[in-house]
C-alpha cells in the first residue's frame, strides 16, 4: 500500500479510533438495557463502561481491517481513518483494539458474568467483519441490526431479561438492519469509487430505500408492542410516540425522495436522535 505524510497527530489519531459518535451510542443502549432489566445503577453503569471498551475495541479492529480500503479515493475523507496514511502504525492501532477488547472481558468476568454469552457472540461478530465473512450488502445489514441487538440483550443479562427486553433488541435490530440502507445511501457516491458491496450498488437506491422504510416500520411496531408487555411506566409511550412519530415522517421522506444528502441528514435526525430517545424512555420507564 502506498502511503502519503500522516494527516493526523497521534492524539488525534487515537481520538479517530475511539469513533465516539458510534461507540458511546453502543454504551448508553446496553447501559439502559442493564438499567431496565433491574440490574441496579452501579452495574448498569459498569455495563456501560464494559459495552462501550467492546464497541471501541471492535471499531479500532474494523480501522485495522479496512485500512486498504479506507486509502482508496474519496471514501478516505470520510472515514478518517488514521492507519490507512500511517498517522498510527497498524500494529499500535492491533494492540489498541486488543487491549479494549481484553479490558471489557476483564469487567464482565468480574462484575457481569451472567452477560458473557452476550458478549462472546458480539465477539464473534466483530472477528468475522474483520475477517472479511460478512462482505455482501445484505449480510452487512444484518450484522449491523445484529450486533444492535446483540447488545441490548447483553445489557438485559445483567439483570432480569424480561419479554420486553427480548422486544427492544428486535427494535434495535430492525431499526438498523434497514439503517444500513440509509448509511449506504448516505455514503454512495464515495463507495461507488471502492469495491466496497453496498445496498444500492447492488440493489439500486429506490429499493434500498424501500427495504429501510419497511424495516423501520416492523421497529416501530415491536417498540409498540415492548409498552404492551406492562413492563414499563407510562413515560416510556410518551417519549416511544415520538420516537415513532418521528421516524415514520423519516421514513416516509426516505422512501418517496432518497438521496445521499436526505440520508446524511436523517442518519443525525433519526438513527442517533430518535435513538436516545428511546434509550431514554427504557431508563424513565423503568423507574
């Protein structure tokens, strides 16, 4: 791989590797699953910590195994990828993601054993996507709503894993595994210059939109249908109304006029808005 003058300094680069906009996301879901399930403030707020060394170890791995493909063309100014210029040394950014990974296991053998099963399978989704087995567009949506709910349901094992619990990671899988759609949408046209497989290289953006728009109908119905179960206060409806009203005006935009610039703006509005809102309605709701 040819390589280019380092664009970041290392603070800087290791700030790129903690990818905060995804991985403090993964925190607060898993830490509001553990806060619903009964779990207790101070082990909802040691998941948190555990979930969130899990999501940064697993995005610094992800860095690692598409730093080739990260150098290629545009998409290399969106990621921000600092071992694909040599900002940091692939094998620092390896131990990075190592050490994280190992730091997480460490406080959920300690503090959280009950949810290892958990976070073995979030494991052994973050090595096959490192591995490259999960190339196909569909098969990257899926690990994307996959692990979503892979980690609410680790956030519920360290309490009670309650009906409404097993309802809320189907939400968080379905909002994600048609969100895929929308972050490839988003980010077609610097894919188009990559052999990254993506929904709309395969499928076209009108249909991509579809299938997203459809998956986040099925999220909204099962978030629905988590209030049904009596688990949760009524705040939890209240804040869920706006998480589903919402998304539908989203994902009716999305459906009827996609584009990359109308994905860029609903992937900030819904998929990370509307996402802490209903992490907030599963702690409110719970109290």
């Amino acid at each position: 791989m040819t390589t280019t003058q380092p664009r970041f300094s290392m603070p800087v680069a290791f700030f790129f590797l903690l990818r905060l906009n995804r991985s403090l996301m993964v925190a607060i879901l898993a830490g509001a699953a553990a806060f619903a399930a009964a779990a207790g403030a101070a082990r909802a707020l040691w998941m948190t910590t555990a979930a969130w060394l899990l999501a940064v170890g697993g995005f610094s791995l992800d860095f690692w195994a598409d730093r080739d493909l990260d150098f290629e063309g545009p998409r290399a100014e969106v990621r921000h990828n600092p071992l694909s210029d040599d900002s940091l040394a692939p094998d620092t950014g390896l131990t990075f993601s190592v050490a994280c990974l190992a730091a997480s296991f460490g406080l959920m053998v300690v503090i959280i054993p009950l949810a290892l099963p958990a976070w073995l399978l979030i494991l052994a989704v973050i090595l096959g996507l490192a591995a490259h087995r999960f190339e196909t567009p569909l098969a990257r949506a899926f690990t994307l709503g996959l692990l979503q709910g892979l980690y609410v349901l680790m956030g519920g094992m360290a309490g009670r894993l309650s009906p409404g619990l097993w309802l809320l990671a189907g939400v968080f899988f379905f909002a994600m595994f048609g969100g895929r759609g929308m972050i490839d949408i988003r980010d077609f046209p610097q894919d188009q210059a990559t052999r990254v497989q993506t929904l709309p290289k395969r499928y076209g953006i009108r249909r991509t939109a579809r299938f997203t728009a459809v998956c986040l109908l099925i999220s909204f119905a099962l978030s629905l249908a988590a209030y049904a179960t009596g688990e949760f206060a009524p705040i939890y409806l209240y804040l869920d109304l706006v998480f589903v009203v919402v998304g539908l005006v989203c994902a009716w935009l999305f459906a009827t006029r996609p584009s990359p610039r109308l994905a860029y703006t609903l992937t900030l509005v819904f998929m990370m808005g509307t996402g802490m809102v209903i992490c907030l309605a599963m702690v409110l709701g719970s109290i």
